[in-house]
C-alpha cells in the first residue's frame, strides 16, 4: 500500500472541513499573503488599503469556496497561487471601488459602490488569526533587534534597498537576515506538520 504525502493528507483534511488542515494553510501562508500583497499597493493607495484586510479576506473566500471539496494541486506552491490569486483578484476589486468612489466623488454623484466593509469578514474567524499572530511571535521568537527589523519591514512590503537604508545595513545583510528567517519558517512550518 502506498502511503499519502503530508500534502495529500492536507488536502483530504481541508475536504473534510477539518481545523488542523484549515490552520495548516494559514500558518504556511499568512504571513507571506500580507507580505506580497502588502508589496502589491502603489503608494497612491496605502493609506486606503490594508493588506491584512485584503489577505483575512482571501484566505476567508478560500475556505468558503475550497473546502468540502478535492482541491486540483498538486503541492504547496500551487496552494500558495491559488490563495494569492485570490488575494490579488480582491485587491484589484478594491483598489477599482475606490477609483470608482473618486469618479463619483468628482462627478458629484452620491457614493455607493463601497461600504468599507469587506476587510472585517475575517473577525468571524478569530482563531485564524491567533494562529497567525502566534506563528509571528514564535518566528520572532530569538531574534536580533536587527532580524526584527528587517522582518517587520519586509512584512511591510519594503524592499530589500528600502530595508537596508532605513535601518542601516547594507542589502546583503538584509538578504541574508531574510533566508534564515525563512529556513526558521521552513523548520517551524515542518516541525508543526
């Protein structure tokens, strides 16, 4: 008999609606969705749009619409795609209702495309963002004030110049920072499964 990989295990697990396999996908992919969506948002829009908003609501619509059924991935990185498929598909929606809300704002018609609403469905789920909230304190967890840095600025789609100029390294020290923390991500990520 052959026995399932820890991914096809997953998959049967987020069929089956189960929390382990449900928590499973936001720890391995939270953190980063905020990240690349957060390095998505022109400048002309941070201040309109957050990415934790935009990747609650993503990762929401995933499980809404993926689960109870046999996804068609084959791995981890063909999850991540759909997810941030998701996340980019509603960043462009929200970032389209807010171009809209201008037009109407300068046309003089009354505003009603958006309600400011959509980034708060996540609230129903709080435990999935205890789990995140808990795999970014553990990352965290033993690090130099310098990581921290170039954690939470990377988090804040900052790049790696912008990283290194803001707390003062140079752009090999940042890369550097970011692939241990990655591999403690990685062993975080595979001690959990």
């Amino acid at each position: 008999m052959i026995e399932m990989s820890s991914f096809e295990r997953l998959l049967d697990g987020l069929a089956a609606n189960s929390q382990t396999a449900a928590e499973a996908v936001v720890r391995r992919n939270y953190t980063r969705l905020i990240a690349v969506v957060r390095g998505r948002i022109s400048p002309k829009y941070q201040a309109k749009v957050d990415a934790e908003s935009i990747a609650n609501s993503a990762m929401k619509s995933f499980f809404r619409e993926y689960t109870g059924d046999r996804l068609a991935v084959s791995d981890w990185q063909d999850l991540w795609n759909l997810i941030a498929k998701i996340a980019f598909h509603k960043l462009s929606n929200r970032i389209r209702k807010f171009r809209q809300k201008k037009r109407s704002a300068e046309n003089g018609e009354a505003d009603v495309s958006y309600d400011g609403q959509e980034g708060t469905d996540f609230a129903d789920s709080p435990e999935l963002e205890v789990i995140a909230s808990d795999l970014y304190t553990r990352l965290v967890d033993g690090t130099s004030p310098e990581e921290r840095m170039v954690l939470d600025l990377s988090l804040q789609g900052y790049l790696v110049r912008e990283v290194a100029a803001e707390i003062g390294v140079s752009e090999r020290t940042v890369i550097r920072v970011r692939k241990e923390l990655q591999r403690k991500m990685e062993r975080m990520i595979a001690k959990d499964e």
